[in-house]
C-alpha cells in the first residue's frame, strides 16, 4: 500500500525538498495535496511535473491564475485558508507534511489533528505557540505526530525502542549561524544579506535570520518540550558548528544516544514520510575522516539574547510562547525588509513579553487573540 502525502507549504524549502523524496520512491508514495502561499507559478510547474490529485493556492487573489493554468489536468484547484483546514481533516491523504512556515500552518495543523491523522510536522511554531493543546489533540484523538525538524528527528530516533526507559534530559545541537563568535558591536550593522548566508543548511528566510539570532534553537527549546512531554529543565543547548551530531539523549543510567549525519533535511523528511521503516537512498554520507574533530561550546545568551527570550518565554509558560512567536515573526520579517537592526529585533521581542497580558492556561481563541494582539504591538515598534 502507498502512502498518499499532502504536502502543505510545497513551494519552500521543506516542501521542495519532500517532493524530491517523493519522486525518488514512487514504490512507497502517492502524492495526494500540494499547497502554496503565492508562489503560483511553482506551484503551478509541480502540479504539472508530479500530478498531484489537489492542489490548493491559499492567496485567493491568484486562484484563477493556478485554475486556467491546470484546467487540461486531471487536478481539482481550491484557493483560502478555509480550503487548507477542510483538505487537512478530509481522507483524501494518509500523511500531512506540515512545512507552511510561522503561525499560518497553526489551523490546518490543528485540523489534521482533530481527525486523529499522521502529521509529519516541519512546523515548529505550530508547537511554540500552542503546544499544550496540540499535544492535547495529539492524545484524544490518537493522532501521531512525527517530528521533521533535524534536532527533533534526532531525538525521536534515539528514543525510538526506549519506550520503557525514562530519559534524563536531552542535549539540542546548535550550529550558531553565521555570527557564531561575533559581539554585540559587530551584530549591530550586519543585513540581511550576510544574516541568510548559513553555513551548514539552505533553508527558507525566516528559518535563517532565525538560526543566525539563535531564536530557532529558542523555538526548538519549546517544541521539544511538548514533542517529547520534558520538564523545561529536561533541556539543553550545546553549540557545535559542524551540525554533524543532530542532537543527543540522556537516559536516566547517564547513558547517550547521539543521531549523527550530514547535514540534509532530506533524511529527517524521508525519516518521517516513511516512518516506522528505513528506506535506502543515495544520500551523502557521512566520513569521520573527513571530521577529525567535532566541537561543542556553551552559547553567548549575553550576546545572542532571543535564544534567552525564548527560554524565559518557555519557563513563564501560559501565552508567552505565543507572544514571543508572534513578536518574532513581525521583527524577522521587517529584518529581511531592512526596516530593523539585527539587534533591535531581541529589544522589540523583549518589549511585548512584557507588555501582553500574561494568561495562564490559554484556550485556543486566546492564542489567537494574543498572536494579533502581539503582531500590532510589535509593529507599532517598528518606523
Ligand atoms: P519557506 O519559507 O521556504 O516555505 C514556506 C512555505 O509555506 C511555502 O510553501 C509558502 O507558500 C507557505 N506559506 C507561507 N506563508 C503562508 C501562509 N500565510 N499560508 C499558507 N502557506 C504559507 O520555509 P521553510 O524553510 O520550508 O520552512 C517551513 C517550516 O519548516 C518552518 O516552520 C520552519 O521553521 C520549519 N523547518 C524548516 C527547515 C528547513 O531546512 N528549511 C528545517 C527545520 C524546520
Ligand atoms: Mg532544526
């Protein structure tokens, strides 16, 4: 039996990428959904090449650009994020590949959820912002989700067959970007171009400014938490540039599983697309040869702050994860339009922490009343 994949957000980097995997095991997958922002004319180019039996452009205004575009194919065109909730709790597939990036992939994440489906999650957010009810959805309704995230992967391959035995902590690996070293009086007046230049993984904008501030490993300090249901002190970060150990786990004998390898999303994509089975690849191996040394360092949390933010949003609990989040997402992305400094982006971070309302146990109309709330906050900050 084929498994039949939706792929939602297939135009990124992840979604690019899972197509490749795809492609390479037609014996094992069927493509069922691809889904795009705005990227019309990609979507358009997969849809034809990979003849998926839906695909859906969630900004309505170019629905009949991807309509007339596919209308010789045998593919049903929807457009809005309506037709991305309704497709992600329909039986049309088997496997959700959730890759939309930021706070937009929350409902259709959600939606997957609430049918008791398999969701192979690349979206970190979905669990920063709200992890307490999606593992919640994750327990009532039997549903699984598969972490895609390399560090997260790493970990669920280390803890996979240790059901039994307790875990102690687990360590994240960091590569630290490409400031890794740099102070505050270099960090001041570097721009996009040189913050999107990482030197170990390509990946989308908002992921790069991310891993250069440290805030994703911050995010990653969350959605850990709830992937794997650890107490905050359950968590560690360890810098190691190479990005060859993917992350490591502490059981309670003090013994370490580490999950090592080049680093290419491929492998924890095709991980979780095929899981509980391995399949064989071509895929670059790893040489130890070729790594006469691997490193690891504490982080500069004095001089990379959202990396602290985050840990503070992660021990305050409640909506601070949201607000922490949502503040991120308005300062990454006026970081990439030039309109604030790569530093002012932890002072604005910093600012609405403090100023939302702090909730306690929030419902899911709270976080998303708080994701607006902190968005307008964190404009406002910004000339
Ligand atoms: P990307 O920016 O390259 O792609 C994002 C995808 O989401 C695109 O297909 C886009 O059309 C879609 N999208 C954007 N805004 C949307 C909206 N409002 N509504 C619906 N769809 C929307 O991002 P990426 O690097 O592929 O990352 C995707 C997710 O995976 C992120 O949450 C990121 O943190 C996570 N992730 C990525 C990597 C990586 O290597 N790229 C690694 C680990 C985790
Ligand atoms: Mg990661």
């Amino acid at each position: 039996m084929k498994k039949r994949v939706a792929i939602y957000g297939s135009t990124g980097s992840i979604g690019t990428q899972a197509l490749e995997v795809i492609e390479a095991h037609p014996d094992l997958f069927e493509l069922e959904i691809l889904t795009a922002h705005s990227n019309a004319d990609l979507l358009i180019q997969q849809a034809k090449k990979h003849k998926p039996n839906i695909v859906i452009i969630s900004d309505e205004s170019k629905y009949q650009q991807v309509n007339e575009a596919l209308s010789s194919e045998h593919i049903k065109v929807f457009a809005g994020e309506k037709s991305l909730i309704e497709m992600a709790a329909s039986d049309n597939y088997d496997i959700l590949l959730a890759a939309i990036v930021g706070f937009a992939g929350l409902s259709s994440t959600i939606a997957a959820l609430q049918q008791g489906k398999t969701v192979a999650l690349a979206n970190k957010e979905t669990l920063v912002v709200a992890g307490d009810i999606v593992s919640e959805l994750v327990k009532k309704h039997h549903a699984s989700l598969i972490p895609v995230d390399s560090e997260h992967s790493a970990i669920f391959q280390c803890i996979v067959g240790e059901a039994e035995n307790a875990v102690e902590k687990i360590v994240l690996t960091a590569s630290g970007g490409p400031f890794l070293g740099k102070k505050p009086n270099y960090l001041i007046n570097v721009k996009k171009d040189h913050a999107l230049q990482h030197p170990n993984w390509t990946m989308g904008a908002k992921i790069t400014i991310d891993s250069a501030s440290l805030m994703n490993k911050g995010l990653e300090m969350i959605e850990a938490k709830w992937l794997f249901g650890l107490q905050n002190e359950q968590i560690e970060v360890i810098v190691h540039s190479q990005s060859i150990i993917h992350s490591m786990v502490q059981f309670i004998d003090g013994s370490m599983k580490a999950q090592m390898g080049l680093p290419d999303m491929k492998l924890p994509i095709q991980y979780a697309l095929a899981f509980p089975h391995r399949i064989q690849n071509d895929f670059k191996r790893f040489e130890f040869k070729n790594f006469p040394s691997l490193t690891f360092e504490v982080a500069d949390t004095k001089t990379f702050r959202n990396l602290a933010l985050a840990k503070e949003a992660m021990l305050m609990g409640g909506n601070a994860p949201c607000v922490l989040n949502a503040a991120n997402e308005v300062v990454v992305d006026a970081f990439l339009k030039n309109k604030v400094g790569f530093l002012e982006m932890s002072d604005i971070i910093e600012s609405c922490l403090e100023k939302v309302s702090f909730i306690e146990k929030p419902t899911l109309h709270d976080y998303i009343m708080c994701n607006t709330e902190t968005r307008n906050l964190a404009s406002s900050f910004i000339k």
